[in-house]
C-alpha cells in the first residue's frame, strides 16, 4: 500500500539517484569518481580594497568560484596556493573532509590561514552544486527564503546639520538599488565634515554623546521610520561609553548598535547587552566555532554578524548558526566583499532559518555591480534574489574582471 511516506521516499530516493547519475556521468573516465585538477587564484582591484578570488578546477571540466578575503589582509593569495597540493588528487563533494584536511593554524599565519581557506570551501560548494546540477542552497539544506534583504552604508556628509540629512535622505531614496537600511558610525566631533574617530581614546565626554544623539536624530528626523538605521562602532569604546552610547541613540530605535567593545569575548559583553535597550550585534572577526561558542552560550550578544571569509565558509558559519538558533540568537552577516561573496552570502543566507540581513559594499549601479554575470539589476527593493542555478549560480564577468586585475595578475 502506497503511504505519503513510501511516496516521499520514493521521490527522495529518485531524487538522491539522479544527483548520483549526474555525478558518475560527469566523472572523469576509468576513475568513477571526480577529482580535483588545479587550485587557482585571481586578484581583482576595487576602488578602496582587492578582492581574491579562487578558483577550483576538477578533472570533469568543471570548476567552482569562491572569494577569499582580499585587503584589508595580507598573504592570503599565497595560503590558497600553500594549502592547493593538500586538495590535488581529492574528491571535491568531500568538502567538510577537504577542509577540515587543511589543517588549524595556531601560528601568526592563523588568520590569513583561515581567510584562504574559506575561499577555498566557498569554491568547493560552487564545484559541488555544479557538478550535482543542484543549488548550492540546496546542498545545505534547502532555501528558508527566496530573497535576502541587503543593507548599505550611505551616511549623511554632516549628521548635525539637519539640510545635511535631509540631502542624504534624497540621496538614499532616490538610490537604484532600494536600500532601506543603513549602517554608519556616530559623528563624534562638531566639525561638519568630519568623520575622524580618535581610536587612542576609548571613553565618550558628555559634549561628545550630545552630539551623537543629536546626529541620529536629525537622520531618523528626516528619514522618517520607514528605514533601519545600525550603529557601527569598530571595537573603539570601553563598557562604560558602549553603555551611554547605547542610551544615547536608543530614542530612534537603531537596528543594531555593532563591535562597540574590543573583538574578544569578555563578561563586558554580557553586561552591555543586560543594560542596554538597543541589540547588540557582533561577530566580523570571528573563527569557527571556538570563537561564537563564549558569545552564545552566555548570551553575551544579541545578533550575530560572521563574514564568510573569516568564520570558516559555509558549512562551519552554518554549524554557528545552528548553536545560535538552540540559543534563541539571529544571525546576520557582514559582508565587504565582492560580489562573489555577495552572491554566495545570500545563497548562505537563504539556507538559515532565523535570519536578518546581509551587508554588501556593491548597489550603487557602477562596474561593481558586473562582476558577476547577472540578469538585470542585481539589488532591487533593498534585496537580492536568491540564485536558483547550480552551484552558487555565479560566473565572473570576463570583460569587467579583466579590466580591474590588481597589478601583475592575469585571467586565471
């Protein structure tokens, strides 16, 4: 007798078989099995950073496109070429072995180490689907959503002159992408234009904190509340300021206050996030699991924001998200990449079931936004669709890339 779950065996078996049909048919001749040619890199140059793109060739003829990090960081194109002969001769679907096979760095190399890694595990998801001629989406587990929303980093020129942000807010709905949420820092000095932050000094006077509130407000005055707007801190203030900044921007209900104490975990952080009304979001700068576990288990954050490219790619930031969601903790993603990385955050995205937003540096309708063949405009309404080609659904751009190579490096 046939039962709704015989039948949903059946089609997942069906389903699995053809994956594997898939997989066997492309596999190179007399090997049964698909394997890893080549490793290799490109460095694109931006307008204010590089970007390091990886590339891994299987003997099918097929390959896959990932994004390690580029600058800020230094070395990391010379990690994904150290760490290429321990992946030559590897099946490419075995993608927790091949990365967990890279090894732990614990020397001064550990995070361009890890920085070159994840391009090489985001590449392999791309590989993976490819070959599979499935979604990278689906591989991890199947799509929570079918879009992400994005958020951008357009700030006023001067936060305490209100025509200032009435000019920014023109500036921003009349942008092409649609962003409807914004991250800047605070604006900590009188000067109009001035956007210097005196790093030496960890504290906030009280003339310092008026015109932070004064500044959030002007903008949340006059972009009304139809848009979020996030705090970004940079790790520069001490418990007792993160607290009175907090307070002090709490009136326009920001999205986020971000990083406003030093990267590692501390009892300080708990505490900030106990006094204060505004979430707290974190996590740029963090790898794997080790580095989370503190901030979850202890609740020491309200919002967790890795980067691919530095947590560990996607599988191990996925792994991060799951103990996050045991916890009650949503996940968000900071993202200064290209947008290889873009693409390949939102496919992450998608696969997360308490999730927010994702950052992106690209949207402004420039060169930035053709890296990536893509069809139409690829932010729209404040949000990217996610791919549903196999793989991470992404193939560079020849002309566009091949016009921005950094100095000295050549089309794979």
């Amino acid at each position: 007798m046939n039962t709704r779950r015989t039948f949903l065996r059946s089609i997942t078996g069906a389903v699995t078989a053809g994956w594997l049909a898939r997989y066997h048919a492309l596999a190179a001749p007399g090997k049964g099995r698909t394997r890893i040619r080549d490793v290799k890199t490109m460095v694109m140059q931006g307008p204010e950073r590089n970007y390091t793109f990886v590339r891994v060739d299987s003997d099918a003829g097929m390959y896959g496109i990932g994004e390690g990090y580029g600058s800020p960081g230094v070395g990391i194109k010379e990690q994904v070429h150290a760490l290429k002969p321990l992946l030559i001769g590897k099946d490419p679907l075995e993608i927790d072995v091949l990365y967990t096979g890279l090894g732990r760095h614990t020397d001064g190399s550990a995070h361009s180490f890890l920085r070159g890694a994840s391009g090489i595990e985001m590449a392999l998801w791309d590989l993976a689907g490819k070959t599979l001629g499935v979604p990278a989406s689906i591989l991890l587990g199947g799509k929570f959503r079918d879009k992400v929303r994005m958020y951008d980093h357009m700030a006023p020129r001067n936060m305490l002159e209100p025509a200032s942000c009435r000019e920014w807010t023109e500036r921003v709905k009349a942008g092409p992408s649609g962003f409807k949420c914004h991250k800047f820092s605070p604006q900590r000095t009188k000067q109009g234009e001035d956007h210097a932050r005196d790093r030496s000094n960890r504290v906030l006077t009280t003339t310092e904190l008026a015109h932070i509130r004064r500044g959030y407000e002007n903008c949340r005055e006059a972009i009304g509340w139809g848009h979020d707007v996030m705090v970004h801190c940079h790790w520069e203030y001490d418990l007792r300021a993160s607290i009175q900044l907090a307070q002090a921007v709490e009136p326009i209900k920001p999205f986020w206050l971000e990083d406003p104490l030093p990267v590692d975990y501390s009892d300080s952080w708990k505490r900030l996030v106990a006094a204060s009304n505004v979430p707290v979001c974190m996590g740029e700068n963090l790898a794997r699991r080790a580095e989370f576990k503190d901030f979850i288990i202890n609740q020491a954050c309200d919002i967790l924001h890795p980067d691919l490219r530095n947590s560990g790619g996607l599988l191990e930031t996925k792994r991060i998200a799951d103990l996050a969601d045991v916890f009650g903790l949503p996940m968000a993603n900071h993202n200064t990449g290209s947008m290889v990385n873009t693409i390949a955050t939102v496919v992450w995205a998608a696969s997360i079931r308490d999730y927010l937003l994702c950052e992106t540096i690209i949207g402004k309708g420039d060169w930035m936004d053709k890296v990536v063949l893509w069809d139409g405009p690829v932010i729209q309404d404040g949000y990217i669709q996610v791919p549903d080609k196999p793989g991470l659904g992404i193939e560079l751009n020849p002309d566009v890339v091949r016009a921005h190579l950094a100095t000295g490096e050549t089309w794979w």
